[in-house]
C-alpha cells in the first residue's frame, strides 16, 4: 500500500470481517462512522462493485438513466382538452407519445407569473413535489418549458374534487363511511409531507381530487414550504375560513394548521358546510376570521359522537392542545376512534376500497365553456435574469415517477428482453421505437 497501488487480498469476507472485529471493538461514534466510511470504499474499489461494473447489468442501468436524462419538451408529450384552470394557467390532459402514460399538465404562463412576482412560489412548489413520493399526494413526473410556459406535468385525477362531489351529488356531504375512508387517505398524506418536515397549508375541498379508482390525492402545493429543523415559521397564507387560529394572528407555528385544516374538512364532508361559514353565504372577510378565533362550530344530527369528538379535538384555538400537534402526532390521529374501522397499513398498501368510484362516463368539473379564459398579459418583458430561473424550472424528468412509468409499460419488457448477450441487448435498445437517437 505503500506504493499506492490497491492490492487486492483474496478473501473479501474474511477481510471485512477483521475489519468490523477491528472497529467494533472500539466504541466511539467517530471509530463508527470510519468503519462505515471504510467499508463503503471496500465495496466500491474491489471485486464485487468491479464485477458489476463489467457486467451487462450495468450496462443496462446506464441506458435507462441515460433515456431518464433525455430532454424534455412540449414535443414529448400529445396535448389534449382543457381539464381547469389553476393560478398562472390553464391545466390540461396530455399523453407520454413513447409510454402512452395520461398526465395532467399544469401551464404558468411566463408573463403572468412575472406580473405576480410568482417565481419563488412557481419554483418552491415545483422542488417541493420533487420531493414527495406518496400514493396520498400528486407526484411530479415531468417539469419543462416552452416559449410562453413553465409546465408541471403531474398525476392526473378524473374523478373530480371533493367540493364538485360534496355540493353538486345530492344532499350536500357524505355519509361517514365516505368522510372517515377520505379523512384516513388526507391523514396519510399529511403524514408522509409532515416527514418531509412540509407544512401544507391550504387543505380545502378543492385540493383534494379523486382519481379513476375513488382514491384521493392532496395537490397544489403552492403554498407549501419546509420547516427548518427545530424551528418555527410564521406567514399569514390559505383560504378564508380554513386558516387556523394561529395563521390568522400571524404567529409562529410548524405543522398545526394541516391539523386544522383536516379538522374543517371532516366537519364540512359531514354537514356539507364549512364549519364557519354557511354555503353561499355573503360575509367579509373580517367577520369569518372573529368567527375563527371566538366562536364554537356547532354540530347537527348528521354528527357522530366520534366524529363530533374528532372535529372538536382538530378544530381546538390552541395549537398545543390541538390533535395531531402533541409529541404522539399522525399517530394520535390515526389512533382516534373516528378511525378504529381503518387499517392504515392497508391504507398505506392501497388496498383498501374505496366506499365511492367515479363513473368513467361522467365528468366530475365544470363544463369547459364555463371555466374563464386568462386575459392577455400585457406591458411584461422577459430578460435574461428570468432565462436563470427557467433554468432552475426546467430540469426534465422526476426519477421515481419516470421509473415506475417505463417499468409498468411494455416498454421495460422490450428493452429488457430475454437477451443475456451483451451485443444483442444492445441491438435491442438501438430498435426500440422513440429512443433510437439516444442510445
């Protein structure tokens, strides 16, 4: 070793474990993390990572991450029908031409989003659904740029949003089975973005959307942002009537109003109205905010005495006495009787069915003609300083959605053949249709 050279010993096993015997015996944290340290250069520098270095398995994990890394534009996907509409833009239907994969497209339009100074909300939400992967929140598979528009192109849900189902199926709210199956779904997701240390902050009905199988999923994730560890947050965003208590007199605070939120939720899935605000009801802005702050919820028949318990322990004025915000957190929700007839490991597994799925012939939306056109911007120029930003936007493909996209397509099974020969597994992926110009 003196010389430099790596001389390699010739029983792997019985060198790393003389080399484990060495460091355990010593018990510091430091001599720990060396041990550790160590090993990992043993792997990488002898026999086993070189075996799999020169081998066709190898070869093949760099075709797939070199089509991942492919570019990404509006050439990549088929554009189809207007599904809404959401802060900067339209949001409509589009297709993967090589995988046949349906997405959402969400546009922001350049110049709006310059008129708004939106851009460190546009790029805030865009990083932060990078980092989700959760059955309970819409992924992010794609993110790009044209001309005129940064575009997320995201899980798409047919199923409509909870507000179009609770208001426009009849009898305004759901019967418990319904809320509880919902409440359990916005529960997991909070969860999984809680671990992430992301406080959501704009749980709403509209946000919640179903897809073609009646399962939910949490998006626009605007307004969410990452909690420093250790740390509090103050910012005095939402929607009328679902902020909390604390929001609303701009305290600090980590991830209670999601607890908050959940609980308005629960309340209006059950009565089929906000609990501080009736539908359609004219009310400033000012009054709905008093009635946040000083006023009880008043509950009707349509209440259980479990699920009157669980809206009253979520809807509690003190975050620190709030469900969901003790040391116990997700858990001491989940573990609440509104939710004994829920198997959360079921829940998670996405086993369990769901008590409504949407009709395939139905749409579950405003018809296309009532949803209002954006105006034209005018009087915005871009520059080179918005060229910088569009650079941090427009980063191509999410790994784990674009895996699990070409790995449940015939895709996979094409440019994973049954070949074992190097030469032909290579001829295999130089045949395969879309991707010839990059292998």
């Amino acid at each position: 070793m003196d010389t430099g050279q790596i001389v390699e010993p010739r029983d792997h096993s019985k060198h790393g474990d003389a080399a484990f015997s060495c460091y355990a015996a010593k018990k510091s944290a430091s001599n720990v993390n060396i041990l550790k340290s160590r090993l990992k250069v043993f792997f990488f520098l002898y026999s086993p990572f070189a075996d799999y270095q020169n081998s066709m398995y190898f070869d093949r994990f760099l075709q797939w991450k070199m089509l991942e890394r492919q570019p990404i534009t509006k050439d990549t996907f088929r554009q189809y029908r207007v599904l809404g509409k959401g802060g900067f833009g339209e949001v409509c239907a589009c297709q993967v031409r090589a995988t046949g994969k349906m997405y959402a497209c969400k546009k922001l339009e350049k110049k709006r989003i310059k008129k708004r100074k939106g851009e460190s909300m546009a790029l805030n939400e865009k990083q932060i659904l990078e980092k989700v992967n959760s059955r309970f929140v819409v992924s992010l598979a794609y993110a790009y740029e044209t001309k005129d528009a940064l575009c997320l192109v995201l899980t798409i849900m047919n199923g409509g949003d909870l507000k179009f189902h609770i208001y426009n199926m009849g009898t305004p709210g759901f019967d418990k089975d319904r809320v509880q199956f919902y409440a359990a779904q916005i529960c997991c997701g909070l969860e999984h973005l809680h671990r992430e240390s992301i406080v959501y902050r704009d749980l709403k009905p509209e946000n919640i959307l179903l897809d073609d199988n009646g399962h939910i999923r949490i998006s626009d994730l605007g307004l969410a942002i990452k909690v420093p560890d250790g740390e509090l947050i103050r910012g005095r965003v939402g929607t009328v009537g679902y902020m909390a208590p604390e929001v609303i007199n701009n305290e600090k605070y980590a991830m209670s109003p999601d607890w908050w939120g959940l609980g308005c939720l629960i309340y209006e899935m059950t009565a089929g109205r906000s609990p501080f605000r009736a539908r359609k009801e004219r009310v400033k802005r000012e009054e709905v905010e008093r009635r946040v702050q000083e006023e009880e919820e008043e509950y009707n028949e349509k209440f259980t005495e479990d699920t009157k318990a669980i809206c009253r322990m979520l809807l509690t004025k003190d975050p620190k006495q709030r469900l969901g915000c003790k040391v116990d957190r997700a858990e001491g929700v989940k573990a609440h009787s509104f939710f004994k007839n829920i198997n959360f490991k079921r829940m998670e597994a996405g086993i369990v069915e769901p008590p409504f799925v949407p009709d395939p012939r139905a749409v579950y939306c405003k018809d296309v003609l009532d949803i209002e056109q954006f105006s034209t911007v005018k009087g915005v120029n871009l520059d080179q300083t918005d060229n910088d930003f569009y650079s941090k936007f427009a980063t191509g493909s999410v790994s784990i959605p674009w895996q699990n996209e070409a790995s449940s397509d015939s895709l996979s099974e094409r440019l994973n053949g049954p070949s074992q020969d190097r030469e032909e597994d290579l001829r295999l992926w130089a045949s395969v249709d879309g991707y010839s110009s990059y292998v």
